[in-house]
C-alpha cells in the first residue's frame, strides 16, 4: 500500500494528515481527496498543460513542486534517462525558458513511456 496523495488547485503532493479516521469538527476540507500516487506519464502530461499557462509568481511555483515530483518518481521508478531530461527540464524552468523545458518534458514522457 503506497502513500495517499493530494492534487487539488491548492495544494500537490502526501497527504500530511495523520489519520485516515472520521474528521474532526474543525476539518476544513469537506471530502478525501487523498488517492493514489499518479503514474509518471500522467505527471509528465500535466506538467506540459502547466507549463504552457505560466504567468504568474505562484503558477511558476506549483510548476517547480510537480517538476521537483516527476523527477523524484522518475528516480525511485530507476528510470536515469527520463530522470536526467528532468533534470534539465527544471534548469530551464528556473531561468524561465519554458520552451527549452518542454521540449526536455517531451524527451522525458518518451523514456517514461519506453518501459
């Protein structure tokens, strides 16, 4: 059983709550949005809609954080080729080239994809 994750508009990544008990009273969030690790291809994906809407401070952030996340899976899926076209990708993301990184994303979603 892998870690639960949470993808919403506000917020990617583990599910930080301790418990998967019946929620307190002060509970913010109305339902589980917890499920399952994405699959690499589907984070590659996401990250090529995310970087073609890059405007603002906060997009480039999230950007960064599933960026960071894909190179992370493609690392602990043993995958050094696609890891390394991330790796790439997310230099090109922090000088603001996006259309370098895409490219490399491309590059990245095929060896993803090879296995």
């Amino acid at each position: 059983m892998g870690q639960k994750w949470v993808d919403n508009e506000v917020y990617f990544g583990p599910d930080r709550r301790r418990r998967d008990a019946s929620k307190r009273w002060s509970e913010r969030r109305r339902y589980n949005d917890a499920a399952e690790r994405p699959p690499l291809g589907a984070v590659l994906r996401r990250l090529r809609v995310q970087i073609s809407v890059v405007g603002s401070p906060e997009q480039r952030r999230h950007l960064l954080d599933l960026a960071k996340f894909a190179l992370s899976e493609a690392e602990r899926q043993y995958l050094p080729e696609c890891a390394d076209h991330l790796r790439e990708a997310l230099r090109h993301i922090t000088l603001a080239q996006y259309d370098a990184a895409d490219a490399h994303i491309v590059e990245a979603l095929v060896f993803a994809n090879a296995r």
